[in-house]
C-alpha cells in the first residue's frame, strides 16, 4: 500500500483526517483562511471546530464529583480516529469518537473526559469480533502496560500495518512484572481472537472517515439484542500533555497554489498519523523547498507542534531539523529518540563540573573506615558480553556448617551523585537510560557509568551490598544491608557463566575465561558459580511455588556490520540458567530492600507495584479459551503460571502455541509502577501481581534507573548513614510518576529501535522465511505470530494469488478457506484451511516504501525459496540486565 499522503486526496484540504468532510458536528471542511467557505453570517470570524477547554475549577470539581473522568489516552494506530481511555472500574475502554471528540489531546496524554449521552454511545455486536472496541492496544506494549498505557507508536513508514518485535530485557524489572520482555499485544485486542464476521481490510489512513458501522443508537441497540453499549466520550481538558509535541516526517506544498497560506507555509505530514498535518512557516523550510519540493520527497524533518487553536484543523508548528534521508539508521533513530522525549544532548559543563576532577579518581581514606572492606572475597559480575555499565556483582562464601553467605553488590551510585546538584537534576529528568540496538543513551555522564561506578574487574569499588546467610534451599537465616568496598576478581559473561553451570566437574581451561585477579583462582570463581546456581534454583522452584507468574516470549537480537552498522543478522535471544542465576538475587535485594525502607519509612519509601490484570480483557481471554477448548486457570498469578507450564509438550508444536497463548496473556496483565507509600491508603494495593508478595522496589540498577538512585538514599538514612531526604510523600510520588513516564517512553524507543533494525534487515537481507502459528482469524485475513523472528504480521488474503476466500464459523472457532489459483492450468486448485494455532510458511518482504514489509503466505506443498538457516546469522546484543 502506497503511503496514504501520496493518494489523491479527495477531501477538502482542511480536514484532519479522521473527521469525515461530509459530516461533522461542528460542519468540519473548511480550510482555516478559506473565504469561499464561510457564510454570510459568519464572515470575517471563523468558526470554532474544537470547544473550549472547562476551566481548571469546573474541571477539578467534576472530578470529584465523579461526573468527570481522567486517563491516559490512546489512539488506534490502524485507525487513528478511534481513541480510548481506561474505564477506572477496570471495564470496557471508554470509546472517543474521531479528532473533534479528541479536542487536541495526542497519544499518552492525560486527559479529562465528559461522558457523552447514552444515545450517542458506541454499539457492540457481540459477534463481532471489532478488534478497536477494546482499543488501540499496542502492538508491541511496552513492559507489564496495559491498563494505562501509552498508545501505539507506528513505525515510521509502516503507518496502516504496525508490527510487534518483541525484545526482552532481562532484568529484574521485567521478570517482576510477569514478562521476561516487552509486552507484545496485538493491535486488535483480545476479542479480536475469539470470534470474528467482519474484518475491515487495510485501513485507508488517507481516505475520509464515514460513521463507523458499529455505532448505532441506543434506540437501535434495543431492537438489536446481541450489541452490547460501550460509553463514549469527549475530551473536555488535558490535564498533562505527556506527548512531547514532537513529530517526524515529510514536508509538502500546499495543493491550493492561489491560497494565502500557500505563500506563508508548508504542509508537514507526520509519518505517525496520529499526530495532525502541521502548518509550518516557509521561512523555517530549506531555501529551495518552494521551487524543488521533489528534492525533499524522502527527507525526514523533525516538526514541534507550537499551538492548534479551536478554529484550525491543523496545528502550527516550527520546523526543529533536517535528519536525514528517511530509512536510514540515524535519521529515523534521532526521529525517534525525539518524539519520545529523550535527552540526548552531550552532558553540560555545569553537569560535568559535578563530576571528580583530579583523575586517575581513588577511594578517599576515610571512605574504608565507614565501610565493610570486602576486596579480599572472591567477587565477580556476570553480564552480556558487551555490556559497559556493569551495576551488580556476586559473592558466594562456604560456610562450616553447609550454608552459604551470599552477596548482591551494587554500585553506590548516590556518592558520586550529591543531592540536588545539577547532575543530580539531570539524571533524574532522564530518569533512566535508553537501549537501542546500535547504542545506549545514558543516564548518567559516561565517566561515571563506564569508569567510576561501574564494578570493572580488579579496581576498588564503592558498594551497597546486601548480604545474607542461606541455606542451600535457599532459606534466609541471616541478612545484612551495608556501604562496602569491593574489588571484583573477574569480569564475566553470561556465556562464561553458562559454560561453568554445564561443565560442574571439567575444569574449565583459562583460555576459554576472561581473565581472573592472582589473589583468586578459576576453580574458585566456578564453585562459587555452581553454588549460586544451586541456590538461585531452589529460589526459582520455591517463588513459583508460592505463586509467582513470568510470561517468557521471544526475544530478537542482532548481529551488526562493523563498518556499515546495517544488520546482518538476527536470532531469538535464548534465555538460559545463568540469566536466571542473576535475576533470582537480584529479586531476593530488591524485596529484601523494599521490606527495610518501608519498615523504617512507612509514608516515604518508595515501592513499586503490579495490579492484577483488566477484568474486561481477561474475562475476554477466559471466553476465548473456553471457545478453544483450552484448561486454562485465570484465578491467579500462580495458577495462569501453571497452567502455562503443565499444559504443553515439548514438541515444535506445542512450544509454538504455547508462545501464541503467552503472548494472548499478556495483553491483559497491566504496568507495574513505580509509587510513594505514604501517597496510597491501601496495603492491600502496594503487591505485586506478577511476583506474588507484598512489597517490590527497584534497588539493583542505579547507574540506569534514577528510582533505583532514590531508593539508595532512602536505604542509607534507614541504616543512620545520613538523615532522611526532605521530601513530602507528595513531591516522592511526582517523582515515581515522572519515572514511571521515563520508563514507559524509553520501553517504546527500545521496540522501536528494534522494529527499525528489523524492517532494514527484511530490506536488505529478505526476503526471509518462518513458520510462523495462526493467532487470530479475520474474514479477509489472518494474524500470526512469525516464530524465526519473534514478529507478529497480518496476512491478507488480497495479496495472495487466490482464486477465492471463505470465511465461517465452525462452532465457535472462526476459520478461513483459501482456494489457491492453481500454478499449472492442468492442476486443480489447492484448498487451504486457516485456523487459531495453525502452523504455516510465511514469507516476510519489503515493499517499496522506506520501512515497510509484509508477511505473505506461501503456497501449501511449495519448496523453501531460501535456505532457512544460512540467510541470518547468530550474533549477540546488548541486553539490559539485572
């Protein structure tokens, strides 16, 4: 599909798209500065399209008096007139009909809605399977979000057809929110899965909206007993505008080349049609755009949006830059550094100015009085093999009697940060640093993420340790939280980590290691590996049998081009024991630092939490299941966890559909956030869904979490080393909120980073082949997940060589039938039928537009076009660990 701004454009020229230019409640149509368009009565004013903002006081009022509801909306990426926000009593979404109800308010705003009268409320057929009714849910959440998150970004360049990558972080974070990665929901939402008659085709962003066929009246509901209403709304204020304001994408003249505006602006036509065209000044464009604009057809600008008035269907902007040619690595990376508010400006003097200035820096003298000097145990870090930033180290001691005294080590990052210093305000603005595929936008000044507080092997260290005697069941006899100083003895990778696990009686030679301090032998650091491993497996055994709940799903790394940067490859990161080694002490510190700071700050600490999943859309999943036939037990964390591990096999087909039926889980599970304690009246509020127990905290990761910083200085003045921070409950949960916007932001450029580097691969590698396993099915199409790749894509029967399609409902299982034009006259034509957990081929290729590819089916009995294991090769990434 061409990109929709290159269409002929029917509609008249002032009209966003999303809002019909026949029928508008407000008579949209006209251009702002179109005389010819205004009546008599109304010339020389133009006349209001959006209504006015409540006031703040009406507004506050509202809100108490329940007559007015606040969230975080999002738009539908495949049909960006529908917007939705989370209905509080965790029900269905509330619907807000095109970009007049919107009233200015863009993706991941936090908005306050007035709910519309019950005729005017969208209808449902119960049957229908419309995907957007529950709304606009990423295809590609970013972490445990859900219940309140922010709305799907497209790629640039994919517009009608976002795609899912899924890329795990293995950190502590994810693994407590009940996924080992992000959240990959489809667009569609759950009911999509379960039954479907109608299926809408490619959506035509370019085209005019016409009222959508499920919104009847009520008075048509009552003689249409199957639909069920869903409330509707208006955006009545926006109470934070949480979207930066910030778009990529391309600059046009205006069609009408005798109106005024021509000779003032340029048209900017975002690549993500959820944000409107934007009018930009001529003088912001290049020189030469008026009289060669096809010379800027595939530049990529970055616009702001400056002000959209009531009267204006399109917003006013200011032209920030020229990236680049669209499609390439950089450009489309700072595109999308830029429209989710990352800073990645070079550090300031001011900020620098912070950092120690004499180098090479030592451990002053009397930093080894107020500490436990720990440099003679044998301590290691284990990390991707590229990482730089190394936060955490282990130790593991044996001990006389059978048991073990183990260590989590952490970089004391609060040294080198004072408290309300400039470095101290920049870090947590950024809140936390960003991974992309190519590179790692930090929190903090490289000097102190890569040198100074990163545990590099065989210097002395400043620490915040944690320190506990178990059992070798892993039982807590002892704990002890303290400032330390240590020196780790090794610096090992994942890999290495993996090898020791798998090799517990060779002794591994020290060629095949990186290299290890004299005070401290090979033999060592493996024992102490293998005493880790069989205590963290027994705390594994025992979390998941006291009901904890983790959704594995794939995870796409990348193999890059030293020179070019371009992928040359990609696999499906696999997630294995010393991975899992890690993250079980790191969850152990983070609950064992949660309990200390909220028993000595019961208002003041800072906690993170996990709801439990929407009950809309579980109850959606739980019917679905039903339909499929599939024992799947929702009442708990624990039991979805079990049913997930008991129910399959371990043949290709069982592992397939158990990652289709993850991923349908997670779509359900909400965000876990970030929260001040003294700022939530319930206990009961403060668990976590997904690691089953009472309090969670971020404490394993401050060189990269700004949370994690916080958490340090509460957990210092809880152990007398300083006073408490003066900070109101209050200002403590502005500041989880504002982490909690930072995290969720940079989430999404992470999956857009890897979407970018995907769809380059396709176009420079592809086509590329995988099977790939049926997860919902539409009367025109079908979605599957793509299991090479860990990509989900919608199949549309249009685009296959097909003599005819068939849709029907076989009980209560939607199925599809392809009758294939036969290759050979003399042949009779194949018969495909297409249902839930199907395996099938798929071809992914691209198309001519910059980032776009799409997934075909092959031919049932046809040979591999490609050789299915040579074409991408294995490589490593830069994961984000705990």
């Amino acid at each position: 599909m061409s990109h929709p701004d290159y269409r002929v454009n029917l509609r008249p020229l002032g009209t966003p798209r999303g809002v019909s230019s026949l029928v508008g409640p407000h008579g949209v149509g006209a251009s702002p500065g179109d005389k010819k368009s205004k009546s008599k009565t109304t010339r020389g004013k133009k006349k209001s399209i959006f209504e006015t903002y409540m006031s703040k006081e009406d507004v506050s009022e509202g809100l108490k008096r329940g007559t007015l509801i606040q969230g975080v909306l999002r738009i539908n990426p495949k049909k960006f007139h529908e917007a939705f926000i989370p209905s509080p009593d965790g029900d269905r979404d509330i619907f807000i009909d095109g970009v007049v109800a919107r009233n200015r308010a863009l993706n991941g705003d936090l908005v306050v809605v007035k709910l519309l009268p019950e005729e005017q409320w969208k209808v449902i057929k119960s049957e229908s399977n419309d995907k957007e009714t529950e709304g606009a849910y990423e295809s590609d959440l970013p972490e445990e979000l859900c219940g309140s998150q922010l709305p799907q970004q497209s790629l640039k360049g994919y517009n009608d057809s976002p795609d899912v990558i899924i890329e795990a972080q293995f950190d502590d974070s994810d693994s407590e929110d009940g996924h080992g990665n992000t959240q990959n929901a489809l667009v569609d939402g759950v009911k999509k899965l379960s039954v479907c008659v109608q299926e809408k085709g490619k959506e035509d962003a370019g085209a005019p909206a016409i009222k959508d066929e499920n919104t009847f009246t009520s008075q048509d509901s009552r003689v249409l007993p199957e639909k069920s209403l869903q409330r509707s709304a208006k955006v009545v204020y926006i109470l934070e505008k949480k979207h930066s304001r910030a778009a990529t994408g391309f600059l046009k003249l205006l069609a009408d080349k005798n109106s005024e505006l021509f000779r003032k602006y340029a048209l900017f036509s975002p690549s993500d049609h959820r944000v409107p065209r934007i009018y930009v000044p001529l003088k912001d464009c290049p020189q030469d755009f008026v009289t060669r604009p096809k010379d800027y057809a595939n530049t990529l600008f970055i616009c702001r949006i400056m002000d959209w008035k009531e009267d204006s269907n399109f917003a006013l902007g200011q032209l920030a830059k020229s990236l680049g040619q669209a499609g390439e690595i950089e450009p489309e990376t700072e595109g999308i550094l830029t429209e989710y508010g990352v800073d990645f400006s070079d550090f300031s003097s001011e900020v620098l100015e912070c950092l120690p200035q004499g180098l090479p820096w030592t451990i002053p003298p009397e930093e080894f009085s107020r500490r436990r000097d720990l440099r003679k145990d044998c301590i290691f870090t284990i990390d991707p093999s590229t990482a730089r930033d190394l936060d955490d180290a282990l130790s593991c001691k044996s001990l006389a009697d059978g048991n073990f005294e183990v260590g989590v080590h952490i970089a004391d990052v609060s040294y080198f940060v004072p408290e309300g210093s400039s470095l101290d305000k920049v870090a947590a603005e950024r809140a936390t640093s960003v991974y992309l595929v190519q590179k790692v936008v930090p929190m903090l000044p490289r000097l102190l993420c890569e040198e100074l507080c990163s545990l590099n092997p065989m210097t002395d260290k400043l620490t915040f340790s944690v320190i506990w005697t178990l059992t070798p069941k892993g039982k807590i006899l002892a704990e002890w939280f303290g400032r330390t100083i240590i020196r780790s003895c090794t610096k090992l990778s994942y890999e290495h980590a993996q090898s020791m696990i798998e090799s517990p009686t060779r002794r591994i030679p020290e060629r095949e290691l990186p290299a290890i301090s004299p005070e401290h032998t090979c033999d060592e650091v493996h024992r102490a590996v293998l005493n880790l491993h069989g205590v963290a497996k027994e705390l594994r055994r025992q979390r998941f049998a006291d009901g904890a709940l983790r959704l594995d799903q794939l995870k796409l790394a990348f193999t890059l081009d030293h020179e070019t940067g371009l992928p040359q490859g990609c696999h499906v990161y696999e997630y294995r024991d010393s991975n899992k080694l890690v993250e079980e002490f790191m969850l152990l510190a983070n609950m064992a630092v949660a309990h200390k700071i909220h028993r000595a700050f019961p208002e003041q600490a800072l906690l993170r939490r996990h709801p439990p999943p929407q009950t809309k859309m579980l109850n959606d999943l739980v019917e679905f299941c039903d339909q499929m036939g599939l024992p799947m037990d929702f009442s708990s964390a624990g039991a979805l966890n079990k049913s997930l591990t008991e129910m399959f096999g371990d043949d290709k087909y069982s592992l397939a559909r158990k990652e289709v039926l993850t991923n349908m889980c997670s779509r359900p599970m909400q965000m876990a956030v970030y929260f001040c304690s003294g700022a939530l009246r319930d206990p009961a509020q403060f668990r976590h869904y997904a690691l089953n127990v009472p309090l969670y905290t971020h404490f394993t990761s401050p060189i990269r979490r700004f949370a994690d910083v916080l958490v340090h200085r509460l957990l210092a003045s809880a152990l007398g080393y300083r006073e408490l921070p003066d900070v109101e409950p209050d200002s403590l949960q502005k500041q989880a909120d504002h982490c909690n916007d930072r995290r969720m932001a940079s989430k999404r450029v992470q999956e857009l980073s890897t979407g970018l580097f995907f769809a380059i691969l396709v176009r420079e590698s592809g086509p590329l082949e995988s099977e790939a396993m049926v997860m919902g099915v539409l009367n025109q199409a079908f979605d599957v997940l793509v299991l090479r790749y860990g990509v989900q894509k919608r199949v549309y029967c249009n685009m296959l060589p097909l003599r005819s399609h068939h849709f029907q409902k076989v009980g209560k299982k939607p199925e599809l039938t392809l009758v294939w034009e036969p290759e050979d006259l003399e042949q009779e034509p194949v018969q495909q039928v297409i249902t839930i957990f199907n395996l099938v081929e798929v071809v992914l290729q691209a198309e001519a537009t910059a980032l776009k590819y799409s997934a075909v089916l092959k031919r049932p009995g046809t040979e591999g076009l490609l050789d299915p294991q040579d074409q991408l090769g294995c490589g490593n990434h830069k994961e984000e660990q705990d």
